[in-house]
C-alpha cells in the first residue's frame, strides 16, 4: 500500500509527460483573462495572473510577448522550482493609449518540455479623465505611524460629470476631496488619501473606485499600494525546500530583522521534519538556519513556521515552509552501504 501511494505522488508531481502538450502548463494558473474596466488616462494599472509550478521538475518560462503595444508584460520569475509561485505582470499602458483596447499575452515554456499559454487583457482608457500622480503609493511605511498622499482627478470633458463619492474595500484607508473647482476649462478635484495607524503590517495593494455623477458615469478605479512595516521582519516570506527524498536534509536560511537588537526565543512549526537552530545572542539581524529532513511517508508539506522574539508583547514573526517528499531511488542505501 505505501510503494502504491508513493508512486501515486510522484506521478502527481512529475507525471509532465502524461499531461496534454499545452494542459500542463495551462494547469499551474488560476486565470487567463482580466477585464480593467474604464480606467483613467496616466492611471497606473498592473494585472498579476498567478503561476504555480505543481510538478517535481523545474518550470522555466523562456519568454513573453503582448500583441498589442496597450499591455506591456513582466515576468517575476523565470525558473520556478516545486511549489514556487510567480507571476506575468500585465500593464496597460494608459499614459499612451486611450479608447478601448485588447491585448494577447503569450507566454513561451521551454522546461521541462515546450508548451505556450495565451492571457488576455481588456480595457477602455478615457481621455476626458486623467489622474496626477499614476497612483496612491505610501512606499514604507513603519506600523503604527499612518501616512497621508494626495492626488488629483482632472476632467476635460463637456456634459454635467462629477465625483459624487470615493469607495474602497479597505478599513484601513480614509478619503477626503480637498477640492473640486474649474481651472482653465478643467474640473480638478484634489483627493487626500490616509493610511491609518491601525493598518495591518504587510504589503497594502488596494484599489479606490472613483463614483462621478453625470454622464458618461463609469467608475474609475485608482491603484493604493504602500508597505507597512513591522517591528521585527522575515525574509523570504515564503521557503521551498523543493522536492525532497526519504532521509535527506535541505537547509535554508531565514533572515529576521529589527531596527533594535532582541533575541530569538523559540522557533516551532507544526509539521514534522523541521530542524531550527535558535541563535543564542541578542542581534538586529539574525540569519537562522533552517533544516527539513524527508521522512518515510511520500507527501506534499505546507506549513508555517513561527518565530518568537523578546520583543515587546513576545513579537512573533511568520513564513510559510513548502517541501514534496518522495521515496528514495530503489537500491540507493543499498549502493551507499557498500
């Protein structure tokens, strides 16, 4: 019954070859379609479609092109080990392009085998709207402290159209408009947006949605990005161990930081086969060694692991841990051992 579960896994991770020329590379994405909407002109406007290598074998992505000079592709990350996510980065080029548009992405594979993968992008850029800067961008941003960033909406169109309301998702933000009067044949409304004290610790990648009132009445969504920073940090947030045979150790370093010397009290994960080696003196910067060992069961490992510090309150910091174990090749200790 194991031998039978261990091939089960391993087909599962490395069955590329059993899988359609173009559906195993089709498999490792959540989407391959993304409307933008109505968007304002020299608005920043970037589309991540997801990517997840699910296969034993490493995932390169030799290269992308776009069909349409409105999208501009980015690639993450080119080689993509087990588990690892990536991402293409669709931009739609707003500062150059206005009226509707639609863009092909072509993503190009060469590893493990060759196989293309087609995205594709929507959108309508309005010339009549535009927003100065490209987006809300708080950069860092330390927990606790908030931030403020302005923008300003400019319309130059005819017609009856005003903003009428400023939504968002987010508890974390607060909008006020500054400022809504006619200058030089435009209506400008300078907006303030706020980044509250309350603010989660994290990367903040958020959209306003502009509501006017008039025609034409689209909404128009503006991007909110910024980082807020923790007290004490992790990286990499997220650690694979790749794939992993039965008794064979794979060491990592994590890297957490502070901006004030503390220690490591414990480190703990719930999975088995995590070694840590906890660092004894106080420090800003702690660079800890971290060990998975391939146990007898051939699984799929997805854990987090928490580190705890002296810090005020007994500070935690997370990562997330992901590792494949496999059985060892047949006759491999037998070979060792003689």
């Amino acid at each position: 019954m194991i031998r039978k579960v261990s091939i089960a896994l391993a087909t599962c991770l490395i069955g590329v070859s059993s899988v359609g020329a173009q559906e195993w590379a089709r498999d490792m994405f959540t989407s391959f379609r993304h409307e933008f909407g109505t968007l304002a002109r020299n608005a920043k406007t970037v589309y991540a479609f997801e990517i997840e290598n699910k296969y034993a074998t490493d995932v390169h992505i030799a290269s992308v092109r776009t069909s349409y000079g409105c999208t501009s592709p980015t690639i993450t990350q080119q080689t993509l080990k087990t588990h690892e996510k990536g991402a293409i980065l669709a931009k739609f080029n707003t500062h150059t392009h206005s009226g509707k548009h639609r863009a092909t992405l072509t993503m190009v594979f060469d590893k493990p085998k060759f196989a293309e993968v087609q995205l594709v992008v929507t959108g309508y850029v309005r010339s009549d709207v535009e927003i100065e800067p490209q987006s809300v961008s708080f950069g860092d941003v330390d927990h606790g402290s908030g931030a403020e960033h302005k923008v300003r909406v400019r319309y130059t169109g005819g017609g009856s159209w005003q903003l009428e309301e400023i939504q968002s998702s987010s508890e974390s933000l607060h909008c006020t408009v500054i400022d809504g009067r006619r200058r030089q044949g435009a209506l400008e409304y300078e907006i303030a947006v706020r980044l509250l004290k309350t603010a989660a610790p994290g990367y903040l990648n958020e959209q306003l949605v502009l509501i006017p009132r008039g025609q034409p009445a689209a909404p128009i969504p503006v991007r909110v990005e910024g980082n807020v920073v923790s007290l004490i940090t992790a990286n990499p947030c997220s650690i694979f161990f790749g794939v992993v045979k039965s008794g064979e150790q794979v060491t990592r370093r994590l890297m957490v930081r502070a901006k004030e010397p503390f220690r490591v009290t414990s480190i703990h994960s719930d999975q088995e086969g995590f070694l840590f080696d906890v660092p004894e003196k106080a420090a800003k910067l702690h660079l800890i060694p971290i060990a998975f060992v391939g146990g007898d069961d051939t699984r799929k490992v997805s854990t987090k692991i928490e580190v705890e510090t002296d810090m005020a309150g007994g500070t935690t910091v997370q990562c997330e841990a992901f590792a494949a174990v496999i059985a060892s090749e047949p006759g491999v200790e037998a070979q060792a051992q003689r």
